[in-house]
C-alpha cells in the first residue's frame, strides 16, 4: 500500500471505494451499528438499485474498531465511508467516520487523520475554515485533531466525488431523506 502523506489522498482512497452518507448513529451492539440515514452524496457502492436508495431510512454495518479508532456511538452525526461485501455493508476500516460536531459558530467536522500527517497535508481551502481541536491535546499539548467547517469540508468532498466519478451524477446527486437534517444546512 503507498503511503500518503495528504488528507486529499486519505479523502480520495476513501471515496474510490466506499460511498459518503451523513447519517446519525442511532444503536450499537459489538460491531454491529444502526444508523438513520440523513443525506446521500453518493451511492455507487452502497445500493444495487439506486432508486432504492433514496427509500431506505435506516442502515445496519459493521462499524470500525481497528487499532487507535475511535469508535461510533450512538446519537453521534457524521459523514460516514460505506460499502457492501456479499450483503454485508461495511464502514470503511480506518477512521471510516468523521464527526459532526455544534458549536457556538456553527457546525464542525473534527479530523482525526490530522494527528497522522499534519496540518501541512491540509487542502489551503480547507486550512482557511478550519480550527484546532484544543480539548484533545496530543502528548506534547498540541492539538492532535482540528476542526473544519461543514460546510468546507461537504463542499470539497462533493468535489472530489464529482473528480473521481468525471462529473457522471448517476449516483452522486444530493438526497435529502431524514427530517433532522434541517438543522443541517445545505451547500
């Protein structure tokens, strides 16, 4: 496997293999979740009928739980990594989430992969609306994550969809399914 050395490369292995959702975690047993699916950015993997997709509310995988993971709980709303292995849909298996979080200026996704690579492997679009995670400091007191806009990070990931798909919306058009994401703006 090559080593990585940017989030867009992490963000791009990501995407070539799993679809993106925003859903809430709403149950977990062991490895097995369940999560209310809020809003579909693609589902070329997930769904065998992509008509079906904008139809299902709910989804059941086996969630992550792999070495220095944080894992999903329930209640927690974030972008998760997804794909389906002979019937069986899994989260993608390292740091296959990425949290949603509210704060008083807004809405924040937290970036675990940063405590890997740096903020020098942050897109400058994305550096520019983006804040340290002062509250889970790293060994030597430095912020370990940071956090970025949603809305930042909805928008250059939607971009790097459309990139890795060549701009086909076959499967990458913006669903709307749950009534809780009104308090989830839209981009």
């Amino acid at each position: 496997m090559a080593a990585f050395t940017t989030l867009k490369q992490v963000l791009t292995l990501k995407l070539e293999r799993c679809d993106l959702v925003l859903a809430k975690t709403v149950a977990r047993a062991q490895q097995t979740l369940v999560a209310d699916l809020g809003r579909l950015y693609r589902f070329k993997y997930l769904f065998k009928d992509p008509k079906s997709a904008t139809q299902q509310k709910q989804i059941d995988f086996v969630g992550g739980g792999c070495w220095d993971q944080t894992l999903n709980y329930a209640g927690e709303v974030g972008f998760l990594f997804l794909s389906r292995c002979r019937e069986v849909v899994h989260q993608q298996h390292w740091e296959g989430r990425i949290p949603i979080e509210r704060h008083s200026d807004g809405l924040w996704c937290s970036l675990f992969h940063v405590k890997m690579w740096g903020l020098e492997s942050i897109p400058e679009v994305l550096l520019c609306d983006s804040k340290p995670d002062m509250q889970r400091p790293n060994s030597p007191g430095l912020p370990a994550h940071i956090f970025v806009r949603f809305e930042a990070l909805e928008a250059y990931m939607k971009d790097l969809i459309a990139e890795l798909d060549h701009g086909a919306s076959e499967f990458a058009e913006l669903v709307d399914i749950q009534p809780w994401l009104e308090l989830i703006p839209r981009t």
